[in-house]
C-alpha cells in the first residue's frame, strides 16, 4: 500500500482481501477488539505498523514435518 502511514477503513479491508468487512471492523471499534486506530474528527485511521503488528500476534504457526524441512534446504 505505498509505503503509508496510515490507512482508511476501506484500505483495511482491502488489505484483508475483503476477509474482514467494513461492518466488522465498525463492531470491533464499538467493543475495542481488533487492531487498534486513530480518529481524527469523524475519520477513522489505522496506522499501518500497528495492523503489522497485529498481524504477527494472529500468525498460525504450522508445523513442518521432520525431514520435509531437509529436503527444502538441499
């Protein structure tokens, strides 16, 4: 996304693929759950290191089978 600071809520949903709506996020502002944002007046801004942080507290990680890690690295 250009190198921003910040991005609209739209630009967030964007960001997620469409994964996470506009409604959502909207709900999780009301009960202060998801990445955290700045307002400004009436406008709502996430500020992108916090969704990169954000992102690294929700990383599922996967476990890779013992042998398949030797293979990759040949």
């Amino acid at each position: 996304m250009e190198n921003r600071k910040y991005l609209t809520v739209e630009e967030v949903a964007d960001r997620y693929r469409g994964s996470i709506s506009l409604g959502t996020l909207r709900n999780w502002r009301a009960m202060r759950i998801g990445p955290a944002y700045v307002k400004i007046g009436k406008a709502v801004l996430y500020p992108v290191s916090d969704l990169d942080e954000w992102d690294e507290r929700n990383k599922v990680a996967c476990r890779a089978r013992k042998g398949l890690e030797d293979r990759v690295s040949d």
